[in-house]
C-alpha cells in the first residue's frame, strides 16, 4: 500500500485530513479513474483552473503541503513528500500537538 493511502488511513482517525489535488485538464476523471483503480480511499478536489494553486504557490507536481487548521503553510517541499519518514512524523506529531 503506498505510504500516502497509510497515511492518509491512520491520520483520518486523527482528525488530519490527508488529500490530493489534482492539477490535470478537463474534469479530474482521468485522476479519480487511477485512484479508484488503485484502491486509493484519499479524498481528491480538482483544481482545473489552478486558482488554488497560485494561491498557495505550487510551481511543480508533485508538491506537498502541510497546512494547519488555520489554513497556514507550516511545510512545503517540490515532490512526493515520503510519509514513512521521521521527518514527516516529527512535523504532525507537532502538528497534532499544536491543535490541541
């Protein structure tokens, strides 16, 4: 299972929402297609027009973004972010922390 559906699977049950948005033309099926295929359950919002990206300045795909309740970025890297690495755990155990 890749690392995003697990975790995507165990912070659900955190109250942390783990998401995709798909950056591709036309009406994201293509996306919603692979996912299904793939056994993805992670929730996925289509972003056609890009506006959600200008707004938080993806300039690449992937990208990963870590954003707070409040709707602050508090990480953001180019590429697939690797969500079995200690980094990762250490930046949501302080998120989790945080939100207390």
């Amino acid at each position: 299972m890749p690392s995003v559906q697990r975790a995507h699977q165990e912070y659900s049950r955190k109250d942390v929402v783990i998401m995709s948005i798909s950056l591709d033309g036309g009406d994201g099926s293509v996306v919603k297609k692979y996912l299904a295929q793939h056994n993805f359950t992670i929730p996925t919002a289509h972003d056609n027009g890009m506006r959600y990206a200008r707004k938080i300045g993806a300039r690449g795909v992937p990208m990963t973004f870590i954003i707070d309740r409040k709707q602050n970025i508090i990480y953001s890297a180019i590429g697939p972010l690797n969500y079995d690495h200690v980094e990762f755990k250490k930046i949501m155990a302080n998120l989790l922390i945080d939100n207390k």
